[in-house]
C-alpha cells in the first residue's frame, strides 16, 4: 500500500482583485498655458481661414440656388441655376477655354522655371546668382494689372514694341491681340512671364537640397548632362515639381487679370475665361445666382483636378 500521511495539499489561494488603473495625470499648469497659448496664435488664422473661405463657400453654394440681382428679394431656382449653366455657350467656351489655358500655361511655367533654375544652380558667382534670383522673382510682386497695362501696348499691332523689333528683321506685324489663337498664346505668355518666379524659386529650393554626392556617383556611372537630368535631378526634385504644379494648376484655373486688360476675352471669346463669366454675371448683370453656379463648378473643377493630381503623384513622385 503506498503511504499518504506525508504529502501534502497544496493551499489554493484565493484570486485577487485587479489593480485599479492608474489616474491619469492632470495636466500641469505649464501644459495648459502652452495649449492656451497655441490656441491662441492659431486664432487668427483659423478665424480666417472660416471668414474668408469657409463662409464665402457655403454662401456661393447657397446663393447658386436662388435668383437674385441685389435690388429684389431672392427668389428660390433649385437647380435652374446649373441647368442654364450647362446651356450658355458661353460659359461652355469660357470652360473649355480655361482648360487650354491651364495646360499651355502651366507647362510652359513648369518649363521655363526649371529650365532657368537647372541654369542658375551651375556654378556662378554668388552675387551673380542673387542678382538673377531676384530678377526672376521680381514679377511676380507686381500687380497683374499693371503689368497687363503695358504689355496691352507692347504688344498693340499698329505702334507696339514687339512688332516694332519684328519689323527691323523684315517680318510683317503680328495681330497679337486681335486674332484669336495670337490672342490666347499673347495671354499665355504674358502669364507665364510674371508668374514663373514662384515656380522657379520652388526649384531652386528643392536643386540645393539634392545631396551632391548623388549628382556625383551619377557622373561617375557615365551619366552627363540632359541624361543626369532626367535619370537623377527630376526623381528627386519630383516632390517640388508636385507642389509647383498643384499652385500653378489652381493659379491658371482662376486666370483673370491677363485676359480682362489684354483682350477684354475678345476677339468673340476666344479668351475669355470662367471667373471672366463670373465677373460679367455678378458685377455687370446682376444675375448673382448664376454666377454663384459657375463658381460652384469651378470649385468642383479645381478640386478633381487637385485630387487627381495627388492620385497620380503616388506613382511618378519620389521621396528620399
């Protein structure tokens, strides 16, 4: 028989209760002064960014269900608004084209900004590289108007300038203002030529932070000139290029200056552009509700071409 006097039972202790969670901590009075204080410089541009953004929104997308020229009452249209929008030739051509501005004008900005940053960024003089930073950014810190102004009699065909310089070459005045595809590319280029300054400063930022030892190994590995430019400058600068042509992209989309003072949107229409018909329906004709309807589309416009754009930049944009 086996002999169980000697074993042993163990205890069974009894499960003890959890441990209460500790309390957070309460936040110290230095944390709450630093949020205080955070809240406040935000303030202001919180404030402004609902005021002059937000509101003014919500308000055109309200407005653009309404009739309403300032003297009546707004009188309820629903949707007649849009439905005449989609029927007014002339808002059709000013979309379309506000499209073919878009393209030639920020390709030729992206163009002519890299082209001289890629130049500016070789090796020169440091007073000489300021000297062409500023010349090239100075445009664009004037007003779009005034500079429309002159280039209006620069490019007039009978007494301009331009045509003045073409004529000591032997070539006949060119109708820059008064035909229609001399009157888009005269707006295209006098656009181009004040806004690229941004773009260019943009690339010349993103070409000094390009590290140098890549440029390098490239060089070693047999790659020079234009083929170092697109096999290693443009992956890397790709994240700016993105950034450049999301503004310009929305710039060109808004164009109003250039065509308003150069051609008035003429000859027929062949310049005039959607915040063109935005203007002329609110300010002139007093039709605030169709205005408000084809700004709303634009905004939609310029959101999907934003949208897209950020879509398509997972495939082509690269980061270190």
């Amino acid at each position: 028989m086996t002999d169980t006097t000697n074993t042993r039972i163990p205890a069974v202790r009894p499960k003890q209760p959890p441990a209460p969670a500790a309390a957070a901590p309460r936040p110290s009075t230095r944390d709450r002064g630093t949020r205080l204080l955070a809240t406040l410089f935000l303030a202001p541009t919180i404030v402004g960014i609902v005021v002059f953004t937000v509101v003014p929104i919500a308000g055109s997308v309200v407005l653009s269900l309404f009739h309403w020229n300032v003297i009546d009452d707004p009188a309820f249209a629903g949707g007649a608004n849009y439905r005449e929008v989609f029927t007014d030739s002339t808002v059709l051509v000013s979309f379309r084209n506000t499209l073919v501005f878009m393209v030639f004008a920020v390709a030729l900005q992206l163009l002519v900004a890299l082209t001289l940053a890629l130049a500016v960024n070789e090796r020169m003089p440091v007073w000489l590289r300021s000297v062409f930073r500023s010349a090239f950014f100075f445009p664009l810190v004037l007003s779009a108007a005034s500079i429309s102004v002159v280039m209006k009699y620069l490019f007039n065909q009978d007494f301009g300038v331009v045509n003045w310089l073409l004529g000591l070459v032997g070539i006949a005045p060119v109708p820059w203002l008064t035909s229609e595809n001399a009157a888009m590319a005269t707006v295209i280029l006098v656009y181009v030529w004040q806004q690229f300054g941004f773009s260019f400063l943009l690339f010349v930022g993103g070409l000094n932070n390009i590290p140098k030892e890549i440029h390098e190994a490239a060089s070693l590995d047999g790659a020079t000139g234009l083929r170092k430019h697109l096999s290693v400058t443009l992956p890397l600068l790709s994240p700016t290029l993105l950034v450049a042509s999301v503004v310009g992209i929305i710039n060109a989309l808004q164009v109003f200056e250039q065509p308003y003072v150069l051609t008035n949107g003429g000859p027929g229409d062949a310049t005039r552009t959607v915040v063109m018909v935005i203007y002329e329906s609110a300010f002139e004709q007093l039709r605030f509700g169709e205005a408000s309807a084809v700004g709303v589309l634009l905004f939609v416009l310029i959101m999907a071409v934003t949208a897209l754009q950020f879509r398509l930049s997972r495939r082509f944009v690269h980061y270190q």
